[in-house]
C-alpha cells in the first residue's frame, strides 16, 4: 500500500470515529494519542484557540461523547 492510501484510510477511519461519537463512541478513537500529542483547539464558546495535552484531549472526547450522544455530527466532507 502506498504511503497516500496509507494517510487516506486513517484520515477516513478518524472521520469515523469523530462521527461515531453520536453513538457514544471515543475509547478507540482516545487509543490514537501518544502521550506526547499536543493539539490546538478552537473553542466556540469563548471564541479562542488553546492548546490541550493527550490527557485532556481524551477527557474532553469522553465528555463530548456524552454530550453529543443521539445526536448527528459531521465534522467535514472528503471527496
């Protein structure tokens, strides 16, 4: 398999699971993040970017999948 078909399909697989958060869904999804994953995240609520460590990202998708269980999300569109 070639390195691009390699990125695509975990580029498919992590739309997956962000989407699968309406089933409640985030253990498999939190396996991905090294303990060393640092992310910027926008945070509509307070209009800023801030900076989340492995640790507090997996704690947040936990609570967003309770938040956001039942509902429909689409986070984007891929050709």
């Amino acid at each position: 398999m070639s390195i691009e078909n390699e990125i695509a399909t975990s580029v498919y697989r992590m739309r997956e699971l962000h989407e699968n958060f309406s089933n409640g869904s985030f253990n498999e999804m939190n396996k991905y993040y090294s303990k060393e994953f640092q992310g910027y995240l926008y945070m509509p609520g307070k209009d800023q970017v801030k900076l989340f460590n492995a640790e507090q990202i997996k704690e947040g998708n936990k609570g967003a999948a309770f938040i956001i269980k039942g509902n429909t999300l689409s986070l984007f569109t891929l050709p």
